[in-house]
C-alpha cells in the first residue's frame, strides 16, 4: 500500500532524502523513526504529493504521486504535528465540512461526522468549539477528520507530539483501530515506546537513506547484549563496584560510571549469570548495593547505536528542510 523507491530530494546543496526505499503492507503500520533533520518530513511531503522527488518514484495504494497525484490524495489521509482543526466551528461542523470538500452531499457528510464522533468519542462535545478542547480530544478530531472518507493508506506524522500521556494512550487506541479495519498507516515519531507499541515493522533513516529496518524485536536483538546495572549505596565504593563489574564480564568489556546516581553499568553477553556473579562478589567485598538490574536492549539502545545520537538531539526537519528550501 505504501511504496517508496529510491527517492531523492534535495534542497539547494541540503540533500534531505538520498536514495530512501520504502514499503508497507495493507492493514500494517509502518515506523519511521531518525534523528530531527535525517529526511522524515520530506518523506511525508513526498506521499502526500505537496513535494515532488528529483529522482525516483512514490506510490500510495498503487498510485504514483507523480503520474496519479489526485488518486493519491483521494486514497490518502494526513494528520501533521499539530491538529488541523478550525477552532471556530464545532466538532461536528469541523468533520461534516471536511466530508463536503471530498464531494460527500450533506446527509452523508452528516451521517459520516456522526459516526465518527461516536467512534472517537466525541459525542458528548459535539455541539462544542474545538478551540475549547483539550490537546488529547483535537488529536483525536483531527485523526477523525483524517478518515472522513475512508482512506486506504493513513500518514501521521508525529501525532503525539505535545501531548500529556492520557492523550498519547488515546491516540495509541485510535491507530490500533484504524489498523484493525484495513488501513495502512506510516506513522512518524520520536517517541520510540510509541513505535515499540504500534508498528508492525520499523524504518531507522538518517541522512535521507534507510540504515536500518525490520520489527522492534529484531532490532533489539541486532542492538547488541543485555546490560547490568547497579546502584551502590556509598559513592566511595563506586570505583571498587566498577572493577568487580569489569572483571565479571571480561577484559573487553568497560564498565560506565554514573557519579552523581551512584551507579555503574556494563554490557553482560551472558545475562542473569554476569549479575549472579556480580552480586556475590559485591556481597563478598562487604559493597552494599541499594539497586540491581539487568536490562534487556531497547529501541533507545537501537536508535543510539545506528546514529549516535538520542532523537531530540540536532535541529527539527522542518527547521531544516525549511531553510534549505
């Protein structure tokens, strides 16, 4: 339903996109995740045809934004960053005007605002201004009027951006039902529990180019081993806890210092058996520990380690795609 093949996009000498492949299946949803500025707003903008790539091809429900773009708008529904509602109507005019400018005549725009507000709830304000809501129900609304006309293919391009975690939960419950009615969704973030939870495979871009893909178990398991930790209870026993940790899991392997927390880390190839070890010597050396744990690698650990650096870090693509442009 979604296909990206090798599109670029450049922007003077700013290449946002070099070569970038994509593809999701009907009824999945597909995680796109990079660091601010490695290419995920043009990529939006190309699928839903409001940029046109230098090179290569996009195609939407079988459609390629270049040589069909209106069938790709008609098979296609968009939720930005922020919620394109009309703070002046209700949100039940919002939905019904949106049903009106895909050709619906009134009853069915009516009929469809209705069951969606239902769908969403968001019937008990539906006589209501969406400039009085709250930031969970205008993304929900907004989501809403994204499949006013049953699209096939769904983008939404960080959809909890700003919002509490009532909202996210609620957002996360709208998505998971889109997907079981058949849509397709590409969904954009940078919160990586959200991927972890809603997509069925992931995309890792930076620099324009996919460097990474598969689903959220694979790519943990590509992140590296399991890591051990633990807090001590006083700071001058942190560089003894070090040297027991380091021992135990191997010359090759340096253990992190946390001063200020009190604590030390270290990758453990052989997992709870490391932490068996370490907890007996640290008890054999008389070093109380407050805190123990052995962590399993996290899409955080993935994303670190395919680009160096954590998902806020550097400047948003809109910043600078927009300069470039």
């Amino acid at each position: 339903m979604i296909r990206v093949e090798n599109v670029s996009k450049s922007f003077g000498s700013f290449k946002a996109l070099d070569g970038l492949t994509l593809k999701a299946g009907e009824g999945t949803v597909l995680g796109l995740l990079g660091p601010n500025g490695s290419g995920k707003t043009t990529t939006v903008k190309i699928l839903t045809t409001l940029l046109a790539p230098d090179s290569g091809d996009a195609r939407v429900a079988g459609h390629s934004v270049l040589a069909a773009p209106d069938l790709v708008r008609r098979n296609l529904g968009l939720s930005g960053q922020y919620a394109a509602v009309d703070e002046k109507l209700t949100a039940f005019e919002n939905l019904h005007m949106v049903g009106r400018l895909y050709g619906m005549n009134r009853r069915t725009a009516s009929a469809r605002a209705s069951e969606l507000l239902e769908n969403f709830r968001l019937t008990d304000v539906a006589t209501k201004r969406s400039g009085t809501f709250s930031g969970g129900m205008r993304r929900r609304l907004d989501l809403a009027g994204a499949i006013v006309a049953r699209p096939k293919v769904v983008v939404l391009d960080e959809p909890t951006t700003g919002l509490d975690p009532r909202g996210r939960l609620d957002t996360w419950d709208v998505v998971s039902r889109l997907v079981a009615d058949g849509t397709t969704v590409l969904l954009t973030t940078q919160y990586l529990e959200e991927a972890d939870r809603l997509a069925d495979n992931i995309a890792v871009i930076n620099h324009g180019r996919v460097i990474a893909e598969g689903t959220a178990a694979e790519l943990k398991q590509n992140a590296g081993t399991e890591r051990i930790g633990v807090v001590m209870r006083h700071a001058a026993d942190l560089p003894a806890a070090a040297a027991v940790l380091h021992a135990a899991a191997g010359p090759d392997v340096r253990p992190e210092l946390d001063p200020q927390n009190l604590g030390v880390s270290i990758a453990a190839p052989q997992g709870h058996r490391t932490l068996v070890r370490i907890l007996t010597e640290l008890d054999a050396q008389a070093l109380p520990v407050e805190e123990a744990s052995l962590r399993r690698p996290t899409l955080d650990d993935v994303f670190l380690r395919l680009t160096g650096h954590a998902t806020a870090d550097s400047v948003t693509d809109a910043e600078t795609e927009g300069v470039a442009a």
